[in-house]
C-alpha cells in the first residue's frame, strides 16, 4: 500500500554518430599534450640542439667544464674523445658529449 510501484525507464539510445560529444570527450587529452609539448618536449629538444652545436664548435685551446666538473682546456679533439689539460703536463681524456660549457677564454688561471 505505502510503496508504489517502480517503472524502469528505457535508456537513451546510444548516440553512434554524435561527433560533437566525441569531440568533447578527446579535448582535454589533447589539451594535456599540447601543454606537455610546450612545457616539456620543446624546451628540452631545444637545449639539445644547442648542445650538439656547442660540441660541433669545440676548438683546441677553448676552456671547458666537464659533466664531472673537471675544468680545463681542450688539447686534442678526436671524433668521440677531447683530450683537457686539467695542469701543466697533466692530460685527461673525456667525451665530447661530457662537455657542458665552453667557458669565456682566461677563465682558468
């Protein structure tokens, strides 16, 4: 008596060709890759660049830092290795790719 009865409601058919609603659905995961893009992906391709053409530049005499932080200045360039004299008569062998700056010329005494 208290409790009325309960009618199922048919469900809504299934919108197959609404394009609007897909739209809908996908822009906030391009909106997510498009930030990514700009805060992330493209700032680090740039700094890339720009480090294989500092590398591409090293010339014998430049003074550099290592990844290690050894400074010191390029003796012999090879196609991998650079030679840095770290001290009079005192020669390392490192990676081109370790160099992470080319400091201005008189920078080590």
């Amino acid at each position: 008596m208290f409790i009325s009865s309960a009618f199922a409601q048919a469900a809504p058919a299934a919108a197959g060709g609404d394009l609007q609603s897909t739209l809908m659905g996908m822009l906030p995961l391009v909106l997510m890759f498009v930030v990514l893009y700009f805060v992330m992906i493209r700032p680090q391709m740039k700094k890339a660049k720009e480090h294989k053409a500092m590398i591409e530049a090293l010339a014998k005499g430049d003074e550099v830092v290592s990844a290690g932080g050894l400074l010191g200045k390029v003796s012999k360039l090879g196609e991998i290795y650079i030679a840095l004299e770290v001290a009079n008569g005192v020669e390392v062998q490192i990676q081109r790719s370790a160099v992470v700056q080319v400091l201005p010329k008189g920078s080590i005494k």
